[in-house]
C-alpha cells in the first residue's frame, strides 16, 4: 500500500443520499523480485502516506463551495486568454 486518504462525507452524501465514509486506497503491485525476497523473509519496510481531506469541494446538499478572498469575495476565474476553464454541472445530479 502506497497512500491512505480519507474523504470527507460530502462528497457522496448527495448521490447516495447517506452518510458514508470513504477512504481512498493508492496500491501498486509487487515484483517479482519483493515477492520472492519477502518468500524468503526478507520484509522491507516502506512509508505509507495518509491524508484527511478536510473539504470536498461541495457541502451537504451537493452546492458547489468556492474559495473565498480575506474580504469574503469570490475570486475572479479569468485566466489569460488561451488558459480559460470550461466549468460544467454533474450531469447525474438532479
């Protein structure tokens, strides 16, 4: 296992219309070589990254959260022409 992350219960409360827990899991495959090594016994010890993601980018009844500015605005989205982002609805929202 490479990372742990936690999600935050507002990202699915919405869809699932529950409140659900959920946890993101990074894994990568052993080789060959860590397999055989580990037959062995030779077991090497490795760091596992985990994380709580404090916000989900939406709050619990599925609007969208902005980041504010200190004077409680919401930040301009213009970007340099050529940079622009194409913002669109989660089509299975209702």
């Amino acid at each position: 296992m490479l990372a742990c992350v936690e999600v935050p219960v507002e990202a699915f409360i919405v869809e699932a219309n529950v409140g659900i827990l959920t946890s993101l899991l990074f894994l990568k495959k052993k080789t060959e070589t860590e397999m055989d090594a580990e037959a062995q016994g030779h077991v090497k010890e490795h760091p596992i990254f985990m994380a709580v993601a404090e916000k989900a980018g939406v709050d619990r009844r599925g609007n969208v959260l902005y980041k504010r500015n200190p004077d409680g605005r919401r930040p301009s989205r213009r970007l340099p022409r050529g940079r622009e982002i194409h913002l669109r609805r989660n089509p299975r929202r209702r």
